[in-house]
C-alpha cells in the first residue's frame, strides 16, 4: 500500500509488517555502508562460525545442498521456491542449516552479538498485540506458556514454513523447519506439541 503517512503514531498499537523489515534492511545497508549480504556474512555469520548460513542474493553467491520449497497441489508435491518478488531482503532471504540456526540462538542467549540493552530491550514487551495474550518485542512474540516465559516467531514464504519458540528459564527452544506448505495456526500448535514434548516432559 502506498501511503505518505503512517497508519498510527508508533507504539500505539500494533500490526505485523513485512516492509518493516525491508526497510531495515535498507537502513542497515546506508549505516553499515555495504550491501546487505555482505554485512550480514561479516558481522553475523562469521563471528557466530554460522559457515552454513547465506543471505541469497541470485548471481552473487550459492547455496550449497540446499532444499527447494513445494506445496502440495491437485494431488501432489510441486516446487514452489523463492521468485524475485518473494525474495525481499530485509524480511527474508536467508538460507542456513540447523546446525547454524542453533550458533544463532545460542548467540542469542549468550549476548554476543549486541549490547546489554539491545538484548533486554529486543526480549521485552514493547507493544500488545492482536495475538492472544501476546506482546511483541523488537522481532520476536513474547508471552507465557504452560506458565513460563516463552519468546517465539514463525516465518513463510513460497514453499518453507519456520516455528521458532525459545523458552529461556530452561535453557531450550523448539525450532521446526519445513520446505512445504503448512498454516500458521497449525505450525504454532506443532511447535507447542513438540515443547510439550521435549521441553516439558508431557507425553499427552
């Protein structure tokens, strides 16, 4: 939608925006004086040793074994990958493995990256949403389950679908990763049935 001015005066309420985070992204890229991929391989990936992790930017680098996404039409499994109107950087664009995914939360939990305050700041509850009891921080969901703090995030795009739901007093996260079509609603409820699985210990 093209507007000259903002839907509503900031922290006043919230609604999730793709373009947010594109237009961070950009900003990153006037800051930091380099594209983004190249910022992000420099000051994220190679300090974190996530040398599985690529920002895909199409004829500038590769991705080695990586996988296609598909959705499941008229009967059967059809790619339906990345397109470079889907391919926004900023909100997305970035492929790594699970083995690099966990580096990251782990960075995440030991505070390696950014300040002191940026980390509290990021994990505290900044604005209410219109999702449940949810708050949202700066890029992750925080609220309570099974009555413990519990700071999560899903992701889509064509053909891969992302559940992500950190529960920090334990020390654990559930992280599922899926290059096929899946609701959200259905994916947040697979993330808590694997928590309550493997986090909290309740088979049912």
């Amino acid at each position: 939608m093209d507007t000259k001015e903002p839907k509503f005066p900031a922290s006043e309420r919230f609604e999730y925006s793709n373009s947010g985070y594109a237009l961070l992204g950009l900003i990153v890229e006037v800051a930091a004086r380099q594209p983004l991929h190249e910022f992000l391989a420099s000051e994220v990936f190679k300090p974190l040793g996530m040398d599985r992790s690529v920002m895909y930017v199409r004829g500038l680098n590769s991705i080695a074994n990586r996988a296609y996404g598909y959705v499941w039409k008229d009967g059967e499994w059809v790619r339906s990958d990345q397109s470079l109107t889907s391919a926004v950087r900023g909100d997305g664009g970035v492929y790594s493995s699970l083995r690099d995914y966990r580096k990251w939360l782990a960075a995440l939990d030991e505070r390696k990256l950014l300040s002191k305050s940026s980390y509290d700041a990021m994990f505290s509850p900044q604005v209410k949403t219109n999702r449940g009891e949810s708050s949202y921080g700066y890029g992750w969901f925080i609220d309570t389950y099974r009555g413990e703090l519990r700071i999560h995030h899903n992701g889509e795009t064509h053909g891969f679908r992302q559940c992500v739901q950190r529960f920090p007093k334990r020390g654990a996260a559930v992280v599922i990763q899926i290059n096929s079509d899946i609701e959200e609603l259905k994916l947040t409820e697979l993330g808590e049935k694997m928590a309550d699985l493997l986090v909290f210990g309740r088979g049912e």
